[in-house]
C-alpha cells in the first residue's frame, strides 16, 4: 500500500514538535503540502489572533489535523476557570473556530479528512487530569457528531487517541517512577512511538479510508484493555 497526498494541502496545528512535528514530517514525506504555523503565527489561546490570522491568510485545506494540547495538571480543589478556559480553548474551541473556516470549502470540493489528536484520557482517565480529559471527551463529542454532518459531503472525520508516548509533556508530567509504573502496565512492554501516530494518520487522511469516520481509535498498546 503506497500513499501518496499527490500535493494535497495539509492544516496542521501543534506541528513543532512531538506527534506533531512526526506527523508534519511524514505527510511532507508522502507528497503533502503541510502548513503548520508556529505559535507566533497563529497563537490557538487567543480567539482575536485566531480570527486575524484566518483573516490575513486565505487557507482552503483538504486536510485539518488538530494535534495542538496543553494538559495543565489540577485536582478538584485547585481546578478553577483560568486553567479550564485555556484547557478547552487550545484543546477544543481553536479547533471548531478553524473547521468553521474550512468546512465550506470541503463541502465544495466534495472531499475532505479530518484528525482530532486525542489521547487515552479520553476513555479513561488518571488524578489531576480534570480539564485534559474533559476536553479530550469534549472533542469524541465533536467528531462524532461532524461525522454525521459531513459524511454525506465525503468529509471523514476521526480521533486518535495516543497511549504513553516520550513527549515533552510526558516528561514533564510524570516522575522517572511513574513512567516505569505505567510502562509495567501496558501489555506491548513499551512506550507508543510518535510515529504510531503518524502513520495512522496517514492512512485515515488517504483514499484508502473510504468509511472509518466518528471513531476514536486508541493507539496505546493494549493498556486500555485491562
């Protein structure tokens, strides 16, 4: 099986580094033409600069690939709206602000792919992980109701849910020990690689996918069995 984007456009979010950066670099691999603006150029925690740069920019993607994420760590006593408004606005809102300037152009084209990058926490979950997964199972909702919206169109939309990948965000949320616990606990023995994620992408996004649309597939290593 041989995929080939033949110069399909790509908007990707969260594409600098991680899954992301992964991800951007395999679709340029496969004949995409990916744009994957940097934080300075397109900042997902302001509405106003969201707005501007779709404004300044004329983008009509066959591709939309949301990858961007903060996770920031709360319990229930230290949870409050500041940490909940940015969780919900870089993890959820910038997408739907995004798809709502690129949905018409799909729908005219009559061909569209569309990749939430969720995350296990999405189905389940661990302490201090309120907001994360509230909007990771914000975006499931999304997808699957988009699913029902645009399949008529040929537009397939679909999460992925990343199980433990060494991402910086990895790394900074969970102790040496803690890694080593979690590691114990996935049937595979190991940690999900970042280009798992890609390549799953990948096949989602290409004409070899004519009906998978509405699912969260989780990439994890059996963990979410137990």
């Amino acid at each position: 099986m041989k995929i080939d984007f033949n110069g399909k456009k790509i908007f990707l979010t969260g594409g600098s580094r991680g899954i992301g950066k992964k991800i951007k670099d395999l679709f340029t691999e496969l004949n995409a033409k990916v744009i994957a603006p940097e934080r300075n150029e397109l900042d997902l925690l302001s509405r106003e600069n969201i707005d501007s740069y779709l404004k300044n920019n004329s983008i009509l993607p066959d591709i939309f690939i949301h990858c961007a994420g903060i996770n920031e760590l709360s319990d229930i006593t230290e949870i409050n709206e500041n940490i909940l408004d940015k969780s919900f606005q870089v993890n959820c809102f910038s997408a739907i602000s995004l798809l709502n300037n690129f949905i018409i152009s799909m729908k005219e084209k009559g061909w569209g792919r569309i990749i939430f990058i969720s995350s296990i926490y999405a189905i389940v979950s661990r302490e201090r992980r309120i907001a994360y997964s509230s909007t990771k199972n914000a975006l499931t909702g999304l997808a699957k109701t988009m699913a029902l919206e645009l399949a008529p169109y040929n537009i397939l939309i679909n999460s992925i849910a990343p199980g433990y990948v060494m991402t910086e965000m990895t790394k900074k949320n969970l102790s040496i020990k803690e890694i080593n616990d979690i590691k114990n606990n996935i049937p595979t023995g190991k940690f999900q690689s970042a280009e798992d994620i890609a390549s799953l992408a990948a096949f989602l996004c290409s004409d070899y996918n004519q009906s998978i649309t509405g699912q969260l597939i989780a990439v994890d290593g059996g963990f979410t069995c137990r």
